[in-house]
C-alpha cells in the first residue's frame, strides 16, 4: 500500500499561486454601465482567462512528468508539482 505521507499537502504551496480577489458587489460595481453582452465577456475572462494561453496549459503536468522520471515520486518537487 502506498506511503499516505504522499497524500499530504506540502507546507506553503498557497505561496505559488497568486490570488486576484474581487467580490461580487466590486464586479456588480465595475461593470454597472458595460452593456449585458460586455458583462458576459468580462465574466468569462475572469473565470476562464487562465486557459486563453493554450501554451500553459498541460506545462504543470509535463513538469510533474519530468520530475517523477529524473526525481521519483517521492521527492519534494514532484510532490510539490502535483499539487499545482
């Protein structure tokens, strides 16, 4: 049965991330006088913008890939590559 200490989240991973906040009220205000069909855009950019760059996508996985070849499955930065 696999080691459960792999399971764990690695401490600080929030670190690598970056967090745009903007509550609901601040968008309602934001967009207030955009047009319904600006609204919707602004929305989906917000919710999808991360996946417009169709070079990103997948770059974590490879990473993970890479790691769990050159470093193992247990190494820290394989562990760490999961979480992202």
């Amino acid at each position: 049965m696999p080691d459960e200490k792999h399971s764990y989240e690695p401490q600080n991973i929030h670190q690598a991330f970056t967090q745009e906040k903007e509550i609901g009220s601040e968008f309602l205000q934001r967009t207030r006088s955009m047009t319904p069909s600006s609204v919707t855009l602004e929305m989906q950019n917000y919710l999808l913008g991360a996946l417009r760059d169709t070079s990103l996508v997948g770059q974590y996985s490879t990473m993970h890939d890479n790691a769990i070849y050159q470093l193992g499955y247990a190494h820290p930065r394989t562990v760490k590559l999961a979480y992202k």
